[in-house]
C-alpha cells in the first residue's frame, strides 16, 4: 500500500476549498482517505492581512512521513 498526502476538492464550483488528506495512490481525489491533516482556502490568498489561509495537524503529519 503505497500513500501520498494530497488535497482533496471540497467547496462550491467558483469557490474552492482543500482538506489535506493522507490517501492511497490508486483511489480518487475526492475519494477514500485514511486522515485528514488540515486545510487550505486560497480564497484569502493575497488579501492582507490574513494572506493564505493553511492549517496542518503537525503532530499527524510528522507521524504519516515517520511511516
């Protein structure tokens, strides 16, 4: 079983939205996933204050690149 951490789609059509997820290599974009490690909007890119919005469990992802 080989994985890769990778955005899956979430969000209207003109509005996007990210969940950072650990899933397998053979399933879909949008499909199964074994976690969610956080989030991007880049939505708020390049509007001050805020700038691009990201936010990562840093204790799941250092434990899914450990494996």
């Amino acid at each position: 079983m080989s994985i890769k951490i990778r955005l899956a789609k979430i969000g209207k059509r003109n509005a996007p939205a990210y969940k950072i997820v650990v899933a397998e290599t053979r399933s879909k974009r949008n499909g199964k996933f074994l976690d969610i490690l956080g989030d991007f909007n880049p939505a708020t890119a390049g509007k001050p204050p805020t700038g691009v919005k990201v936010t990562i469990d840093k204790v799941k992802l250092d434990a899914w690149v450990q494996k």
